[in-house]
C-alpha cells in the first residue's frame, strides 16, 4: 500500500492539523508536503482532487479535506 499525502500551505490551520495527522498516522505512511515552500507540487495536488489545504491524500486517491486554510487556486 501506498503512502498518504498530506498537503497544506503552512497556515496555523494546517501546521496544527499536520501534528494532528503525524499523531493518527505513522511518519513512513505519510509524505507531508508544504505547498507554500514547494510550489511545484501544486499541479500535483491539484490533479489528485485537492480543492483547498489542508487535506489529506489517501493511498486509495480518496482526498479528505480537513479545514478550508487556502483554495489550491490561491496557492497557484
């Protein structure tokens, strides 16, 4: 199986939904990836179904959008 996704924009909103995240799911099953600081990787985010951060990429493609922090097209 493969790992989750966890994108977010680097907010309060996220940081504290990231630790949350890091709580429930073991670091080696997830990739967490900063949008602020990798913006090539919004095109990514976007193509997975991301519609805003944070959320959360899961390894089957069902996305989970935890919070609305920032639209994916405020990041781009």
């Amino acid at each position: 199986m493969g790992k989750a996704i966890f994108y977010h924009a680097g907010c309060p909103v996220c940081v504290s939904a990231e630790q949350d995240i890091l709580h429930l799911i073991p670091g080696n099953q997830v990739e967490v990836i900063h949008l602020g600081t990798d913006k090539s990787k919004i095109t990514d985010a976007a193509n997975a179904g991301v519609k805003s951060v944070p959320a959360l990429v899961m390894p089957n493609g069902n996305v989970l959008h935890i919070n609305f922090g920032a639209s994916i097209a405020d990041l781009q």
